[in-house]
C-alpha cells in the first residue's frame, strides 16, 4: 500500500495489467505516506548521475499534468535549500 504501493498499482493498471492493491494496515494512511507533509521532492541530496537522481526528475516531469488531468489543486511556492559539509 501506500503511496509508493498505489504508484506501481497505477503504472501496472495503465500498461494493461489486472491489479489489485494489498494494505496490511488497518488504514491506506498509517504508514509514512498518511505523515507525508504533501511537499514535492526535489532531488537536491540525489547524487547526479544515480537511479534515485532519475527518477525524481521524472517524477517532476509528470507531477503538474496529472494534478492538471485529474483537478487535485495545489501551490508552487518554491523553496530556498542550504547545503554545507558538516564538520
């Protein structure tokens, strides 16, 4: 289940696969994606070059039209992010 869980269910059903989702919790929402904050990754910890950079960026790519397609409101704010090298 969950948000992770639910995204695969999606991309499995929209290539045609016959799917069902499996929650072991009592609710969709008691793991992490129910304490999710609702804001967007945006990779800026993801070493360039890996899977997890790749993905993200393609996930960025497809979040605006699916909130578009499917009426789900939401808010660009954008944000300021400080990284520094901890001693």
């Amino acid at each position: 289940g969950g948000v992770v869980g639910l995204g695969i269910l999606r991309a499995a059903t929209l290539a045609g696969y016959r799917c069902a989702l499996v929650e072991k919790e009592a609710h969709i929402l008691m793991g992490a994606s129910g304490a999710n904050s609702g804001i967007a990754c945006t990779g800026v910890d993801a070493s360039p070059g890996t899977l997890e950079r790749a993905l993200i960026r393609d996930s960025i790519s497809q979040i605006r039209p699916f909130l578009k397609a499917h009426n789900i409101p939401h808010r660009e704010c954008g944000s300021l992010v400080c990284q520094w090298e901890s001693d």
